[in-house]
C-alpha cells in the first residue's frame, strides 16, 4: 500500500499540487509507515486493553484508523479543490 501511494505521488504530482493535496497524501504515507517497523520481540504480545502487555491489535488498528481518516479528506479535498 505504502508503493502504491507512493507511485501515486509520483505519476499524479502535478494533479496533488493543483487541488494542494500533496501535504495530505504524505500524511497516510506517514501514518502508515510505522506499521512495518520491525518488531524486536520473538513474540507478538496482544495482551488485554490496558494491561502489562502491549495490545499489538489496537496498535495496528490506530495507524490504519489515522490512515483511513486521512485518506477520507484527501478524497473530499481532490472533488472539491
């Protein structure tokens, strides 16, 4: 997804500066980014909420949800701009 929107960046360029989208689509670039940083544990710890141990589940699903949000104002941006 991260190649694919980075591609988009790429060939639709002049299209992103037009509507002043760009900033926007660098965003879900970013938000989504962190979700295939390696993970230095063995395990994937998917303790309960706010327990101990970190909820790899919830982690995953606020970077989506962040990315998701975002690309919602991109597409509201790019049909109205």
């Amino acid at each position: 997804m991260i190649q694919l929107l980075k591609a988009m960046e790429q060939d639709f360029g002049d299209v992103l500066d037009k509507k002043n989208a760009r900033v926007s689509l660098q965003q879900i670039i970013r938000e989504l980014e962190p979700t295939q940083d390696t993970l230095w544990s063995p395990l994937v710890l998917n303790g309960s909420g706010l327990g101990l141990l970190a909820n790899h589940s919830l982690v995953m699903a606020s970077y989506i949800s962040r990315a998701n949000a975002a690309i919602i104002d991109l597409r509201a941006l790019l049909t109205q701009g």
